[in-house]
C-alpha cells in the first residue's frame, strides 16, 4: 500500500467519521445538561429519510440538511417535554422513540427507495489544500465535514471556557446549586436536548447525501450507528474533544477492517460487520474498570508501586457522568 | 435592608409549615431564627430566598411589597442564602463555583476575578485556594467560598442555614468574626439555627419558631430557659444517661490500614464493650464514614482484623456481617435505608427469616409489621410506603428492622433532621439494647449528642483516629477544638503509651 | 377522592392515549397520501377477516405473551433487558443445533423436541446472563451491553444460515433446510397453530404472575428493582437477584424462540426474533408492568401484526405502519400518564 492510498484511507475516515462526531457532540450537549436522549439510533434513520426526501424533492442539499436537524430538533423536543414537563422516564420515552423514529422511516421512506438523489460533494478550500498531507487530509473535505470539525473545537470551548457553559456543567452536576444561581434549569435543559437533537439529525441526511448516498429502506445500512454514537460518548467522559476522538477511532477501525477484508478473505463478512458491537462493549468495560470492586480487590494483591500507576491509568480512563444525568429536578 | 414578614403561610401536602408568620427585622444586626428541626425555619428562608413561594403572605423589604420568585430575583433585591448542604459544584474549582452564576460577558476571565477573589476574602480572614477543587474542601470552607460568592453578587441580607453543624471551633470563630463584620457593615445576618448555645452568643435577637407558628421575639441578653420553653413549649432537662458497659469484648478493631481515596487512616486499634456507646466525632469526610463502613464490611481494609465476637471477619462481606450480629443504620435513609415504593410491611417481610420460603404468608406479616410498628410507635399503617411516612418514623422503621439480638449497631447520624421527640425516643430505644448487651458505634455532626450519650469518643481529623477519649474528662469546646486538628500533639505524646495499653 | 374516581380518570387518559395514537397515525397516511379509513379496516380484516388470520394472530399472542412475561421479571429488578431479541435469537439457533444433531439418529423425536426446547431455553438464558454479567461485574449498562449482543446473535445467525447450516446447494435469505415433520411441534387442523405453544405460554403467565405478586424471590426482586442499595443493605444478595432476573427472562426468551423454530418455521430463519423482543418492552410499558393485562394486551399487538400483512399487498404501504402505530400507542399513553399526574398533582 502507498503513501498516497493510505492518506486517501484517512482522509476517509475523517469524512466518514463526521456523523458519528455530530451525533455523539450533539449527544454530549445533551447528556451534560442532564437528560439522556436515547432516541438516537431512530432519530439517525428517519433524518437520513427526511433529508434525503428532502433533497429529492428540492434538489436542495441545504434544505436536505435542514430537515435532518428540523427532525432530530423535534423528536428530541418529544424526549424534553416527556422528561422535564411529565416526568417520565427518559430511557421509557427514548427507547419508544428510538423503535418508532426507525419504523416511521420505512413507511415514510418506501416511495422514495432506491431513487437517485444528489450527492455532496467535496468543496477544497484554496491554499490550504495544497499543504503537503494536511491539504489532501483535511483541506478537501466537504463542508459538512468541515463543520463536524469546527463543532468539536466549539462545543469544547463553549462547555469549559464561557460562563455559559460552566452553567451548563453546572445543570448537569447540580442542578438545585445551578437554580439558585439563577439558571432557568428546565428551559437550558429543553434548549441542550432540542439544540443536541438538531446535531443528530444532521447526522442523517450526511449519510444519504454523502457517506453513504441513498435511500434504501431497511438496508441502508443505518441501524446501530446511532448506540454507537451513544456509547461513544460515555467513552469520550463527556468531553468534547475525547468524544471526537472516539468517532474518529471507530471510523477508523471501520475502514481497518474493510482494508482486511479485501485481504484477508478468510474472514467472514459478517464478523467484520458487526465487530464495532463487540468493539463497544470492551471499550465501555475499559472505561468502567475503575469503579468494580473485584478490580479494587486486584489491585490490592498488588506491590504499592505498580498499584498506584495502574490505579492512574484506570483513573485517567475512566468516565464519570455528570452527577443529575438521567435525574428530573424540582425545585423544593 | 430591613424585611418584613407578613402573615406567611406555606403547605407541603398535610403538613402547614409556616402558619401565619409576622415579624420584622431591622439591619445591621445578626439576627436568630431559632427552633427544633421541623419547625418551619428552613421553609420560611427559603420563602426569603425564593426557592420556593408561599401558598399566602407578602415579604416586605424597606417597606416596599416585593414578589421574589427565584433565587436569582432575590440576589437581585440583595438578599443571598447559605443552605444547610452546601448548594455547590464539588466536580469543578472554587473559583468557577464563585463566577458561575455572575451576569455580564461570554467569557471566562480567571485572572482578574481570582484577585478579586482574594481581595474580598481577606476582609474576613479567609485563606481559600482558588484553583481547589470544591470536593476537597471542608463543609467550612464551602460555607466561606458561598458567603464570598454572595457579597460578591451584591447581598446585603445573608441567611445562614445551621451554618455550625460539621464545622470545627476554629472554622466556626472564623464565621462568626466574619459575621460581625458584615453587621458592622450595616448588613443583615440571618442566622437560622437549633443550638442554644451558638444563638446566644452570636445573636442580637431572635425569633423562635415552634410547630411552624412564631411563638416569641426575645432580644439580647437570652434567658436560656425562657428560650428552651419557647423552643419545645416545655422546659426540657436532658439527662446523661448512665452507662451500662460491660467487660466482655464484643467488637474489636487490630491495626486497622484502610485506603479511600483521599482518606488514609491507619493502626487503628479499639476494643467495644458490650453495652457501650462510642461516638465518632469529626469534619466530614475525616475518615470517620470510612472507618464506620469498614465495621460493616462495606469497605474492605488494606491490612488489619476486623473481629467480632471473637470472629474474625476481616475481608468478609457486608452480608457475612449482618449474619454474624452487626447492624448498620445509613444516613440517608430513603437511599441506602429505607426502599421507596415498598411499604412497612414488605420491609419486614423482605428482612425476615423465613426467605427460603416460595410464597409470602400476608396475614404472618401484617400482624408481625402491626406487632412492630405498635412497639416502635411508628405512625402508619402496614400499607404505608415507606416514602410518604415522616423522617423520625422512617427511622423508628428502620431501626425496628434490626434485629433484635446484634453485637453491635453501627449508626450514621441517627438523629439528623428528626425533632426533639423523635431524638430522644431513638436514643431511647438504643439505650434499650445496649442494657441488652448491644453495643453501639455511632456518627454524628451534632457534638452535643457526641458528649451526651457516648461512652468514650474517637476524634478524627483528616484520616487520623485519636485514643479514645473518655466523654466525661472532654468538654464541648475541646471536642470542637480537636475536630479542627488542634491539641493533637498531646495525642502523639501519648500514642505509644496508649498502644502500650491496648496491647497488653 | 374515591379509589373509583381516580381509576376512571386514569382509563380516560389512557383511552385519550389511544385516540391521540390513532390521530398520529392518521396524519402521517394523510402525508403519503393514504386513506387512514382503509389503513385500519384492512388491518382489522387482516386480523379477524378469517379462521387462518385468527390463527396467526393466536401464533404472533404466543412468543409474544412469553417475552412479555420475561421482561415483567426484569423491570421488576429495575433491568432494560434489550438484549432480549438476541436472547430470542439464541434459543432459537440452540433448539435448531439439537434437532440437527439428533436429526439421523433413531432418537425419539418427542424426546428430540422436547431436548431442544430446553437447550433453548439454554440458549437464551446464557445470552441473557451474559448481559447480566457484564452489568453486574463490569458495570457496562445493560442497554449497551444488550444491544451489543443483539447485533451479535443475529451476526451468529445469519452466518450460520449461510456457512455451516446452509441449504445444500444454494444459501438463501429463506433460511435453513426446513425439517422433516415428525420434529414439527403437532398443529391444530391445517393451521400453523399449536395447542401446545398455547399451553405453554399460559403456563408462562400463571408462573410468572405469581412469582411477581405472591413469592419472597418476587418481592426481593421489586426491592432490588426500587432501590438497589437500601435493598442490598437490608441484607437482599442484589447482584445475584439481578442475575437471577435475566436468567428467567431469557429462558421464556429462549423457550420463544425455540417455540419459533419447532412450532412455526420449522427451521431458522435470518430474522427469527421478528422484533418481539422489542415489542414485549413496549407492551410491559405500556400495561405498566402489571402481568394480569399480559395476555389481552399481546393477543392486541399480535391483531395488529398480522393484520399489517396486508398493507404492502394492497395499499402498497410497508408493513412498519403495524411498528408505528405500537410504538405511538405506547408513546402517546406514557404522555397522558404524564400530563394525568401533573393534572391531578395540581389539585
């Protein structure tokens, strides 16, 4: 393999990899305002429906996109309102939303099965795109791709540098200590869910626009991408930048294992298919062994020097949830 | 600022918590909100602060009828509140606890802010580090870092929630300097409290709230007494109970090592009596919540014995305890206690002997659970959810659902939030086992019960156990002095002459 | 207010539910230009139009009446058991490897059925363990580690289908080579329905309305499930209750997909969880994990399955409208529970 393929491999993967970091930003900003939105593998398939429907009908990319984030925006304004004004139970409410968002998109999306649609293409930006490596990497991409990027370092800075975004960390850890601070909790925790909703959902239309153009009803190849992005960020603790970069691990371990599979025949397809489930459920095990107790147990066999490097190797793993997640609040 | 109740009414459910309050209270003075827990004072404040809002009634403030609907509208009027758990960020650091909250620009400015920080803090004496993380500060030093937040913000009306509980001596000489101060400013303290003692000293008048109605205004100099019977409708005299110790040994702790983080306590060694009381008195998060678990197999030491009754239980679990005689009470009793959504008599069956069983004999446990809740005085009925019964009923519940024939009884705060009543009836019937043989290891904020129903006291301070003090050679302030690491060097001198003993 | 009272509001709601849930439904037909009117005739003709249809929908009540009775144990211990399609999915390739194994052999096939209904119930079992041991040992939330071996059982399946089980000549999405019919579990008349599918699911339900009103193990479970710590302070083995949940869920998972295998198919096919999993959550949502309305409510859902066979045949409508209209039933009526208690919470 050359120079040449592998950087055409990565800058792949970045491009691939930009749904997954939209959905699992969006997610983030959610989670760290408190409320779970478990509806994301649904939300996912019905704004690539929506989206893609959307293009067709408009011959609009733009448009296209705006229905992806108009439907995640609504669905998850349905995960707020059950949660924060009814009290239900998020994970209830998320996982009806998550099976019916998919079977809506079938039936909405059967009429249009198998239509050509328009495709996004790569927009490179000038000057940059010439910079050796960097250029063909990340300068000629296209604008979703470009955006997917731009989110991550914004949500970053938006959490942990603005006031703001302290009080949204606040909402999350606390929201009684939030309240008499003067935030209105129930309101930025419907703005957070709606606004991370919105990101989902362009997560859709930028796979049956551009990743993975189409639609194909039941085998667009959609269903799970959305638990993906839900345990990519536990994986990511929360934070912007180590979410991303477990997007972009799992894109890039997608494409690994379409490299083997073209040479390494034995394998059958369908271990490769569905290894990322397997993949998911390791990485949550990694980032929950510092809180067993057989592993607190191990560790004290263990000599006190390499008990305490292997304690700050797991502490530096490990995830913690913000404190209210998945909690209602009432102010008493 | 001068604030005026008037006729304040608040409902939670059946329970009328404040009835018709009226009273006034003038600026520049520290004045005492003063009744047991559940008499209303908690609520009231958080009428004056706007957490919540009353069912009728009006605040008057200098004079104008004011609405205050949040929190955030009363800093607004000036008026800031320090709540009986500190409603903080313990995750992020003091300085982004201080600045969240503050109106006016996207971004954070540390720099500036942090020597604003420590201007304002040396006005009173204190010496926070503003990059701490909140989580590794003392409830003390929480409190300092929210009244600096609040002044900050622009208050001039501080309520302060039973600010002395879970402080040491020094941190709470500290708080009130710092109080006299903002008096003298013209400011008004509100100091809402249950100690006699610390009211007295402190206040220029209080009002007293009993039952959720004000029963009396009583300016400086106090009549102790006279505040007693207005407090409890009665004048009520405590009695030290007697001891009741034995010599067998029940309970015993050797070279105890335990690591949690960042508690690291070590070589404890202690011998329990049967029928001794012995009380663990110090900050939270010392190391005595640490200690206590590791008695309940909670927590499993790095190296040392756990015995009781001559059984070495080191390294078993929490189960393995409970069936060998040792019974645990949490402090929070609807989320390690109690479970909420089961009622008193699925508790009972839920702890009884008879789990071999396939199918549950109902009309056996409605009898049993009307049996225990006759004998305990609980007020509710076998079908009453645990959630919906008040708190001194949880833990006359909870306490029942021990069973009768422990070793020892590991409590955490037994009387935390229950009245006066309910306090004296739990130690009642504590004081019952322990002449049955019980023996007792218990925690508790409230020094004053450390002194009066333990035997012999252990003091921690961050992770270190002092010898075992014996209760009647201690007094209060000592006590209060040695939570907050001082007179400890005496405790070294006299370590190797104690291990000595215990030893031997 | 009257215990009465407060029970016929709660029905009105939920029927406000229902209305609201049909409303929805009817508006997204309205949007692809569909007639709802004939949308839910046809699903009622579908499903009662005649005795085969009848008998379908009695062969769609049975997995679903068992997993349905599987998840009750699970909500009990306050566990998302959503790995019970896999769980499903196993049971079902389990019984299939016993019948293959036995298939040549002059073991009686009562004895062959009955061995590989209980491997089954194995099958589903260990799969649902599993999800558990995650939880219980490596605290991976159930729901990641459920969904995860969903996609892994159904990985397992289809690559069995067309390795090692596969039809001699040509592998097909049709599934497996169909058994010889004295390893059929005996059928009424010509229908595809079974007596003993039936028996065995009111079996199913007896049990477990029993073991979760009347039983020490069911009671314990429901402290667990409220509470686990206060449960496991007042001396209840939590974590082995936990295991002991999805332990019995996926044996009624197991036995439903190995009732899938002997009773219905007759070999395994690639989607042989057809989503009952999924669908016996939304029903314990949905009956708020009350087991007396196990069986009406399934029998419901089961209608409504069969019934969407007809939509792609003559309105050219695909067959999610049935998954639709379930999960909008279910949504629409946690919301009104939802405004019931904030409408009654503010008299």
């Amino acid at each position: 393999m050359t120079g040449d393929v592998i950087l055409l491999g990565l800058a792949g993967v970045i491009a691939s990899g930009a749904p997954i970091v939209l959905a699992a930003i969006g997610e983030t900003l959610t989670e760290r305002a408190g409320v779970i939105n478990l509806s994301l593998n649904g939300l996912i398939i019905l704004s690539a429906m929506a989206g893609f429907w959307v293009a067709i009908e408009t011959d609009s990319i733009l448009l296209g996109y705006l229905a992806g984030a108009l439907v995640g925006a609504l669905v998850s304004a349905i995960v707020a309102f059950s949660s924060i004004t009814l009290k239900q139970s998020q994970v209830a409410v998320g996982f009806i939303l998550t099976i019916t968002c998919r079977d809506l998109a079938y039936l909405l999306g059967n009429p249009i099965m198998g239509r050509q649609g328009p495709i996004m293409l790569s927009t490179p930006i000038p000057l940059l795109r010439d910079i050796p490596i960097l250029g063909p990497l990340l300068f000629q991409q296209s604008l979703m791709t470009y955006f997917s990027i731009i989110l991550i370092f914004v949500t970053w800075f938006w959490i942990s540098k603005t006031k703001p975004g302290l009080m949204l960390q606040g909402i999350g850890e606390k929201p009684a200590a939030a309240f008499v601070r003067g935030a209105n909790v129930s309101m930025m925790r419907y703005l957070y869910t709606i606004l991370g909703g919105a990101l989902v959902g362009l997560a859709g239309p930028l796979y049956t626009l551009s990743v993975k153009p189409g639609w194909k009803g039941t085998i667009t190849g959609l269903d799970g991408i959305g638990w993906i992005a839900l345990a990519i960020t536990i994986f990511g603790g929360w934070n912007p930048i180590r979410v991303a970069f477990g997007a972009y691990l799992f894109a890039f371990l997608q494409w690994l294992g379409l490299v083997l599979q073209s040479s390494w025949t034995f394998i059958p397809s369908q271990v490769l298919q569905v290894a990322p489930f397997p993949l998911m459920i390791l990485t949550l095990l990694l980032v929950n062994l510092g809180n067993t107790e057989w592993m607190e147990r191990l560790l004290a066999t263990l000599p006190d020097g390499v008990r305490n490097r292997v304690k700050k190797l797991i502490r530096s793993l490990r995830s913690q949830p913000p404190a209210a997640l998945g909690t209602p609040f009432e102010r008493q | 600022m001068k604030i005026g109740f008037n006729q304040i009414n608040k409902h939670f459910g059946e329970v009328h918590a404040n009835v018709d309050i009226n009273f006034n209270i003038q600026s520049g003075m520290i004045y005492g909100i003063l009744g047991e827990n559940g008499a209303g004072k908690s609520t009231l404040m958080k009428i004056l602060s706007g957490f919540i809002q009353p069912d009728s009634g009006e605040i008057v403030l200098d004079g104008r009828v004011v609405e205050i609907e949040s929190p955030a509208d009363a800093i607004k009027f000036g008026i800031g509140m320090l709540h009986q758990d500190p409603l903080d960020f313990p995750p992020m650091q003091v300085i982004d606890n201080f600045i969240a909250g503050q109106e006016g620009g996207l971004l954070l400015k540390h720099k500036g802010i942090i020597r604003e920080f420590k201007a304002l803090q040396e006005q009173f004496g204190f010496t926070l580090d503003p990059e701490a993380y909140v989580d590794t500060l003392t409830v003390g030093e929480r409190q300092q870092l929210e009244i600096l937040r609040l002044l900050w913000l622009g208050a001039r009306v501080l309520i302060l929630d039973e600010p002395t509980t879970g402080i040491s001596v020094q941190q709470k000489e500290k708080l009130f300097a710092a109080l006299r101060v903002l008096a003298q400013q013209e400011k008004t303290v509100v100091f809402v409290s249950h100690k006699l003692e610390d009211v007295e000293v402190l206040c220029d008048k209080v009002a007293v709230l009993r039952n959720g109605c004000l029963v009396g205004e009583v300016e400086s100099p106090f009549d102790t007494d006279q505040l007693v019977e207005l407090m409890f409708g009665k004048l009520i005299i405590l009695k030290d109970p007697e001891s009741v110790s034995g010599d067998e040994i029940v309970f015993e702790l050797q070279n105890l090592y335990i690591e949690q983080y960042p508690i690291t306590i070590e070589n404890v060694n202690f011998r329990l009596h049967a029928g001794e009381v012995i009380g663990l008195a110090g900050m939270e998060g010392s190391g005595q919540d640490v200690l206590l678990r590791a008695c309940a197999g909670l927590q499993r030491p790095v190296s040392g014995r756990v015995i009781v009754n001559g059984e070495d239980l080191t390294g078993k679990n929490y189960h393995e305890f409970i069936r060998k005689g040792v019974g645990f009470l949490p402090a929070s009793r609807l989320e390690e206690g109690l479970v909420p959504g089961l009622t008193l008599a699925e508790h009972f069956t839920v702890t009884s002997d008879e789990k071999q069983k396939l199918f549950i004999d109902k009309t056996y446990f409605r009898s049993l659970s009307e049996q225990m809740i006759d004998e305990y005085r609980i007020i509710g009925r076998p079908d009453t959810p645990v959630e919906s019964l008040s708190g001194g009923n949880q833990q006359r519940a909870a306490l029942s659902l021990l069973k009768d024939s422990l070793s020892i009884i590991l409590l955490e705060h037994p009387t935390r939030g229950l009245d006066m009543e309910s306090s004296i009836y739990m130690w009642d019937k504590l004081r019952e086992r322990c002449k049955r043989g019980t023996s007792i290891f218990f925690i508790s904020a409230d020094l004053d019960e450390v002194l009066r129903y333990s035997d012999r006291i252990l003091v921690f301070f961050s992770g270190r156990v002092s010898k075992p003090q014996d209760s009647a050679a201690i007094d209060l302030d000592q006590l209060g002095l040695m939570i907050g690491g001082k007179g400890w060097e005496q405790e070294i001198a006299n370590e190797e002459t104690y291990e000595a003993i215990s030893n031997a | 207010m009257k215990p009465s009272r407060t029970r016929n509001i709660s029905i009105l709601f939920q029927l406000g539910g229902l209305v609201l849930a049909f409303g929805f439904v009817s508006l997204i037909l309205l949007l692809i230009d569909a007639d709802p009117i004939q949308a839910f005739s046809l699903l009622w003709e579908g499903a009662v139009g005649n005795t085969t249809r009848i008998a379908s929908v009695f062969v769609v009540w049975v997995p679903i009446v068992l997993v349905t009775c599987g998840v009750l144990v699970t909500f009990t211990a306050g566990l998302w058991n959503i790995g019970i399609e896999g769980q499903i999915t196993i049971g079902a390739i389990f019984t299939t490897g016993v019948i293959r194994m036995f298939l040549d052999t002059p073991v009686n096939p009562v004895l062959v059925i009955i061995l590989s209904m209980l491997a089954g119930m194995l099958g589903g079992a260990l799969w649902a363990v599993l999800a558990g041991v995650l939880k219980v040992f490596s605290g991976v939330n159930e729901i990641f580690g459920g969904l995860g071996l969903n996609f892994i059982a159904t990985a397992l399946n289809i690559g069995l289908i067309f390795g090692a089980w596969s039809r001699p000549g040509v592998a097909s999405m049709s599934g497996t080579e169909p058994f010889p019919e004295v390893y059929w579990l005996p059928t009424f008349q010509n229908f595809r329905f079974s007596w003993y599918s039936i028996l065995l699911s009111v079996i199913g339900l007896v049990v477990i309305y029993f073991l979760l009103q009347g039983t020490h193990f069911g009671l314990r479970l429901k402290a667990v499930g409220k509470s686990i710590k206060s449960a496991f302070r007042l001396g209840i083995t939590t974590w082995q209750h936990m295991l002991l949940a999805f332990l019995v869920c996926g044996v009624f998972a197991g036995l439903a997909g190995a009732l899938q295998v002997v009773a219905v198919y007759h070999r395994l096919i690639p989607s042989i969880s057809s989503g009952y999993g999924f669908m016996g959550l939304m029903i314990g949502m949905l009956i708020n994990y009350q087991a007396i309305w196990v069986a009406p409510i399934a029998l419901f859902f089961a209608a409504l399955n069969i019934g969407g066979i007809q939509l792609p045949i003559v309105m050219k409508l695909d067959s999610a409208l049935t998954g639709v209209l379930q999960g909008s039933l279910v949504l629409f009526v946690l919301l009104m529970q939802g405004v019931k208690q904030r409408v009654l919470g503010k008299q």
